[in-house]
C-alpha cells in the first residue's frame, strides 16, 4: 500500500526541510544544506513511488 503525501511531508519536516510555498497543490521544500525537493498533490492522497524515492534521496543528501 502507498503511503500517504502527508507521510512523506512529515518525514520531510522531521529532517529538517522548510516547507517554502508553492504553486496550486506543489509545496517546496528546502533544506539548509541545499537539498531541495518538490512534492505535488493533496495530502490524503497516494504518494506516487517517485515522490517517495525523490523524498528518499533528498533527505540522505541533506544528512551528508
């Protein structure tokens, strides 16, 4: 079962990303060391497996 983009927000904001803004349902997230990912969608809705992995690689790029 996919998670949820809600999911993929708080593991985001646990990391230490800033939710910047965006534009219709796209939230920006950068993180202090440059790490930066995009996430688009509503939050009760299936995170798609890209989104997950794109959360996956940013928040290792921001813990090195």
């Amino acid at each position: 079962m996919p998670r949820k983009l809600r999911q993929l927000i708080a593991d985001s904001e646990r990391a230490g990303f800033v939710d910047r803004g965006g534009k219709g349902s796209h939230r920006n997230f950068m993180h202090p060391k440059e790490a930066r990912v995009t996430l688009s969608g509503q939050p009760g809705q299936d995170a798609k497996p890209y989104q997950e992995k794109e959360v996956r690689l940013a928040i290792a790029a921001a813990q090195t």
